[in-house]
C-alpha cells in the first residue's frame, strides 16, 4: 500500500489514525483466525488469512489490505481485541 494513501486515511468508524500492520501483529493475527477467534464487526468469523492490514490507534480494530486496496467499511473491521 502508498504510503501517501495513509496518510489521509482513518478508521471509518472512529476516525483515529491507522498504521500499517508489521509482521509480527500480522503473525498474530493470523494465527488466531486459524483458531477461529476473530470476527469481523457484523459478527462474522474470519476465516481468511490477512496479508496486509490497517490498525486503528487504539489497536481494537484493522482493516484488511487487499491487492493494495484498503477495506475501510465498519462491518468489515476486524475485532483485535480477542487477538493474543
């Protein structure tokens, strides 16, 4: 992903800033959706491994990258706060 996108993007929901995912939030998340145990905001369970991803400030929420383009709508967020 641009860098220069980042800059002028937010949580859709919160507005806070994002940052981009480095690879050990990356292997942490991962490795809780193969234990089925994170949902996205409408509830769903995630069940595909995320290669890139935007986290909002507060670290409660990230928005999967897919093919360089941020999947910046609410019901999509991914809940981060069950990721260990």
């Amino acid at each position: 992903m641009e860098l220069d996108l980042l800059e002028i993007l937010c949580c859709p929901e919160s507005k806070q800033e994002l940052h981009i995912a480095d690879a050990a939030e990356l292997a942490t998340l991962n490795a809780s959706i193969t234990r089925g145990e994170v949902r996205d905001v409408a509830g769903k369970i995630v069940g595909e491994a995320v290669t890139e991803m935007l986290v909002r400030k507060d670290g409660t929420r990230g928005y999967a990258v897919r093919g360089g383009i941020p999947i910046l709508l609410v019901e999509d967020g991914l809940l981060l706060e069950v990721v260990r």
